[in-house]
C-alpha cells in the first residue's frame, strides 16, 4: 500500500503488532486517527481462535486453533520449570505431504501452507498465555517447515527483529525430515537459527521404510548436504532420532549412526517413540534405550535422551494432528 507515510510509521505499527502485540488498529495510539482508519480499511487481523486446550499452566499444553478459512492446527508450550524456560512448538503448515508413518501431523497429506502471519500468531498466542515472550520457539509440530520456505523465513525474521517479538536467533530452531534443496537455501541465509534434521535410522533401507522422503533425497544425499551445511555455517546441526523398538534401537544400528554422523560435529537427540494410532511401532524398553544412547557418548557424539513431554496429551513428537483432540 503506497501511501507517501513516513518511513518511521511502520517501524510504530511493527512495534504495535509485534512488541506490543494489541489485535486493534484503535489501539495504535501514536498514529494518527486517519492512518488508523486508513490501515482498518485495507488490513484485518486474523487473530487465532483457540477451540481447545489441553494441559494446565506449568505443565506441557496444546492449543487447537482455528484459522480464518476454519482449517485447524495445533501448538504447544513445553515449559521446563527447573530453568524457568518456556518453549513454544509451533506449526507451519495444515497437514504434511512427507507421511512419516510414526506421524500423525502427516497422515492425510497437505491441505496448505500457513501464512507467515499464522506462524508468528502461534508464537503471540502463547506469549499471551505465558504473559511474555517464550524463550525459545520450534518449528516442529504440523508441516514441514522447508515446504513452505518462504512464509517460514519470513516468520523467522520477524520473530527475531529486535522491534518484534526479539527471541534470539540461537533460540529459534527450524526443523526438517530431510529435504535437501531446503538445507542448501538454508545454508544461505547468514541467520544463526539452529538447523535439526529428523534422521530416525541408521541407513537407508529403514529410514525408507518409515519416512517416504528417503526415497526423494536418500540419506547419502542428506548427510552430503548436512555436511556441506556445517562446513558453510559453522554452525552444529541437531539430529532427531525417534528410538522405536525392535525396528532402529539396537547397539549394532547404534554403531551404524556413529559411523555415518562421524564426518562432521553434531548433537544427536534420541526421542521415545510416542505412541499414535495408525503406526503400531512401540517405545523400546528404558535399558534398550540406554544403551543406544551410550554407544552414542562413548563414540563422543553429543546426544540427549529425551522425556517424551507431552505424551499423555497427544502433544509430543509426531502427535499433532490438524483436527480436535480425541
Ligand atoms: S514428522 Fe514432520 S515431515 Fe514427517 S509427516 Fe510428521 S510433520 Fe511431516
């Protein structure tokens, strides 16, 4: 909109949407009434509207909003008390067309992409909740974030912006099941937002088996672009890996990861498989888990085992799903 206002008036309306967060054109006191009236006629807001939360206040809680045109997605707020930190997991997409079959976010394809307005409202619907901006934001729950790489940029960026919602970039993590052309971009963009690339096997014929993206970018080609990632960055790439009994967490798959992550420095997250309806993988026993997770430390990889936060409310990993909460 070409309206011959001063440049320093949308650094004001940044401030009002983003810092300040008001969902009113009235509520933009320092612009004068006719820009107000101005900007109501051609701008709407498009508040998210919450249907459903689940969880309560200190605890992991998943929100269910609708979107103006009444499609839905979820988010979660993931506190951890003992630092006194809150994450927010939010979507980027309705649906996913990559099908991981641990997933429920990707069972019935992709219906759109979100816009960099809905990812960032996601983020503002929960500094509301929390009473301030979250500490640290993922991209992690329905999508794939490089399908929709534009609007998730531009989210980024904005939620980064010291006049926006200021959460540092080393605090924004972008997270992919592998598509390659997207890491290449990524690699481009001179930002220090942390990379995770969702690994889930050891080799080829696995992850195949479970996450149809393999066979669009194998994993020799992924591990290519990691590599080359980490060498144009410097900067260290986070790898997912879903532990599921009998099928990925043995000590000898343990190994196999160790000789392919070798190449270059990275951390490796083990996640316990979080149960969903269409997929009757099961979470290996805590032993089992252990001592993949030391074959790990002892090859010097930095790796977490993690709680499956939010299981019992369908909030974890691979449990968001684009409708209400059964
Ligand atoms: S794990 Fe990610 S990429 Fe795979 S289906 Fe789920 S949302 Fe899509």
């Amino acid at each position: 909109m070409q309206q011959g206002q001063p440049a320093f008036r949308a650094k004001q309306i940044f401030d009002w949407l983003y810092g300040k967060r008001v969902s009113s054109f009235d509520e933009m006191k320092n612009l004068p009434v006719p820009l107000r009236a101005l900007l109501a006629d051609h701008f709407v807001f498009h508040d998210l509207e919450t249907l459903e939360t689940s969880g309560s206040m200190g605890e992991t809680r998943k929100f269910l909003f609708q979107l103006s045109d009444q499609e839905l997605i979820e988010t979660v707020i993931i506190p951890a008390p003992r630092r006194k930190k809150n994450t927010v997991c939010i979507s980027g997409q309705v649906g996913c067309r990559f099908g991981c079959a641990f997933c429920a976010s990707g069972q019935k394809g992709v219906v759109r992409n979100l816009t960099a307005g809905e990812i960032v409202g996601q983020v503002m619907e929960a500094a509301k909740e929390l009473g301030g901006r979250p500490d640290n934001v993922v991209f992690m729950g329905i999508g794939e974030p490089f399908d929709n790489y534009d609007a998730v940029m531009k989210s980024v960026r904005i939620l980064n912006h010291p006049d926006g919602l200021n959460i540092g970039a080393r605090k924004i993590t972008v997270s992919t099941c592998g598509v390659v052309p997207g890491i290449e971009r990524f690699a481009e963009e001179g930002l220090q937002v942390e990379l995770s690339v969702s690994l889930h096997a050891p080799n080829e014929q696995i992850r195949s088996s479970i996450m149809p993206v393999n066979e669009t970018w194998p994993m020799a080609e992924l591990m290519d672009a990691c590599a080359a990632y980490t060498e144009k960055t410097n900067r260290i790439i986070t790898f997912e890996y879903t532990l599921i009994k009998d099928l990925n967490d043995s000590v000898e798959q343990a190994r196999e990861l160790v000789q392919l992550l070798r190449r270059f420095p990275c951390r490796v997250n083990l996640i316990p498989l979080s149960p969903v309806e269409e997929f009757d993988g099961e979470c290996p026993e805590t032993e089992t888990m252990q001592a993949f997770f030391q074959t790990l430390e002892n090859a010097h990889i930095n790796t977490t085992l993690r709680d499956s936060k939010g299981s019992k409310l369908k909030a974890a990993c691979g449990q968001l799903r684009s409708r209400r909460i059964d």
